[in-house]
C-alpha cells in the first residue's frame, strides 16, 4: 500500500490550542512532564479513546505528544517519516527546543521511535494507573 498523501486531518478546536498551550509551556523551562500533565489536566485535555472518553489524559500520554514529530509536520509511514500535507500544529523549532529540554532534564527515552512508530502495542489499555487511571 503506497502512502497517497491525500488523507485530511482536521484540528480538534478544544484539543488543539491545548496541545500547541503545553509545548509552548514546557520549552519556556521550569516545568517537568509531571507539571505539564498538571497542566493538561487542568486545562481539560481529556481522552477520546472509547474506553476512556471524558477522563483527564495520562502522562504517558502527555509524554507522548511531546514526543510526536506530527505535531510539527511529519508522519511515520512505510519505515520513514514524510512530510504531511496539512498544517502543523507548532512548528519544528518550538519541537527541537521541547525534546532538547527533555533531553537536559534526563527524561527523554524516545531514541527509537522510528523503530516503534505504527506499531500495535498487545497490552494497550489492559493495565491502568491506579491513582491517575
């Protein structure tokens, strides 16, 4: 199956200045990924998975939109990353500053996200934080 870069993504207009909200937020400094899970709880940044709508996202979650280069223009097909059509959400400076942080606070592990991207993941959703959920 070839990729047809014809696919139309729309912004969520709740969701969407939260998330562009929280990268600019974190590249200022002094926050962690705990605080800007906080933040995102805070500011309604709630899951659309069926299973969990309505509840405040994770910040496994939260670590992964830090971490998604989508949010800046690229997506992960056929073992490579592609430019996408549609506009991004930040742009690609505001990202680098984000996983540079990541990088200096010692919490960024995504060295092998070309690996993993697209894959299912067999355990997703079995297992739930406790206090979080």
């Amino acid at each position: 199956m070839e990729w047809d870069n014809k696919a139309t993504l729309i912004l969520d207009p709740v969701r969407g200045p939260i998330i562009q909200h929280l990268f600019e937020a974190f590249s200022k400094g002094g926050h962690t990924t705990k605080t800007i899970w906080l933040l995102a709880k805070q500011l309604g940044l709630c899951s659309k998975m069926k299973k969990r709508k309505g509840i405040p996202v994770s910040k496994n979650t939260v670590y992964d939109i830090l971490t998604n280069p989508f949010y800046y223009g690229l997506i992960y097909y056929d073992g490579k990353w592609i430019k996408h059509q549609y506009e991004p959400l930040i742009d690609k400076e505001l990202f680098e500053r984000v996983q540079s942080i990541l990088t200096q606070n010692g919490t960024h592990n995504r060295n092998n996200v070309d690996e993993n991207a697209g894959k299912l993941y067999i355990f997703r959703g079995l297992i739930h934080c406790k206090e979080c959920g």
